[in-house]
C-alpha cells in the first residue's frame, strides 16, 4: 500500500510541477494545483503511521485517502473548460 501511494504521490508531483511550468491549455494552471493537492493527499510521509506529522486526530485512514484520490481522479475532467468537451 505504501509503495502504491509513493507511486502515485510522484505522479501527481511532476503532472503538477509540469502543469503549472508549461501550460498548454487553459485551466493548466489550475489543473496543476489540484494534482499537487492529489500529491500532498497521497503522501505516506505525511499520513502513515507510525512515523507520520499529521496528529492521530486529523489523520485519514490509508484505504479512505486512496478512495479519495480515486475520486478526485474521476473528478479532474470536470475542472476542464466545457469547450474542450464540445
């Protein structure tokens, strides 16, 4: 599970990181910042137990942050300017 949310964590980064250097479409920029947000989501080091910085209080479960960035995955087109879907 951690290898898959350090996979993913690293994907999101650089689709970000290269998103919001170079856009090339509108809304690039924006679509950069959502996936830097999937990137801090699915950081271990920042969630995993027993070594993670986020408190015991605020911290989401490992399956519930991955359901989540899947969500938020599926979600992504629908920050697209709608010209893009005629």
């Amino acid at each position: 599970m951690r290898l898959l949310m350090w996979l993913l964590t690293i994907a999101f980064a650089l689709a970000g990181l290269a998103l919001r250097v170079q856009p090339s479409f509108a809304g690039a920029f924006t679509l950069g910042t959502g996936s830097l947000a999937l990137a801090a989501l699915a950081c271990p080091l920042l969630w995993a137990r027993p070594a993670g910085i986020v408190p015991d209080a605020l911290a989401i479960p490992g399956r519930r942050r991955l359901l989540l960035g899947f969500a938020l995955i599926l979600a992504a087109p629908l920050l697209l300017p709608w010209q893009l879907w005629l």
